[in-house]
C-alpha cells in the first residue's frame, strides 16, 4: 500500500529489504530478489539508484562482514546506482565514501582513485569505521606515502 501511494519513496523499500533479512522475517535471497524487482520495476537510472541506496543500507546495517563478497548483491548494479546517485547529487560526501568504500574493497584502484580526489579527506567514518580505515585506502588509491 506504501509503495502504492508514493512508489518512489525510498524508505518503504528499505523498510521492507531490512524485514527480509534472515535475521528478521526472509530467507537468504529474498530482499536482494526484492530489491531487483523493485529497481526494475522503477526502471532507469531512478531504479539503480533505488538498488544502490537498499544495498546502501544493508551494509550500514553491519549484517554481512564483506557486504560484496557475502551478500549475493550485483556489484556492478551496486555500481551504477551510486554513480547515478553521485552525479545527481556531486557534493554528497557520503555517496562518495560509499563508492570509495565498495571500490577499495574490489581494489579498483583506477576507479578509486578519482572519488578519492572527490571526497578529499572528508571521511564518514560510519562507513569506514576508523578514520585509518579511510586514509589507508585513500593512500592506497592514490599512490600516496603513508602519512
């Protein structure tokens, strides 16, 4: 009925992604299987973005301990939505983390490096849960000394 009234509000599907978990009330598969469905059923460049803010919050959520190697999501959909997202939206620092975040973790240094000179130092540490965590892999991306 939520998604009825407003089928682009994204918290209904989030809500609903986080009631999916096997830790809830779903089977492992069901909420990225949602997900999908939802994205596509949206459409476009709105529907990767959709994918990319339910993964988002999935992983904020801390159920997975290597979101992209554990949770059965589509890294290069993950991928899209968040460079969508991000070109909506350039100035948000967070979506850039988010990116930074999932491209050190596939070590993509290539793809790194320029979200990397995107973000600055501008850390959110939420996503990368110590700020060495950030600097570490900031240094990795663009070649720099450790400092």
């Amino acid at each position: 009925d939520a998604v009825k009234f407003e089928p682009t509000y994204t918290s209904f599907y989030i809500g609903k992604a986080k009631y999916l978990l096997p830790r809830w009330y779903g089977k492992e598969g069901e909420w990225q299987k949602f997900a999908a469905e939802s994205a596509n059923k949206i459409g476009g460049d709105e529907g990767d973005a959709l994918y990319a803010r339910i993964g988002w919050s999935i992983r904020d959520a801390g159920i997975y301990v290597g979101f992209l190697k554990d949770a059965g999501y589509s890294w290069p959909r993950l991928k899209k939505g968040l460079e969508i997202i991000i070109k909506k939206n350039p100035d948000s620092i967070s979506a850039l983390n988010q990116l930074a975040y999932f491209l050190s973790q596939k070590q993509d240094r290539t793809g790194a490096a320029p979200v990397f000179q995107a973000v600055g130092g501008q850390a959110v540490e939420d996503i990368w849960d110590t700020k060495e965590r950030f600097l570490q892999s900031r240094n990795w991306a663009l070649q720099l000394s450790e400092k």
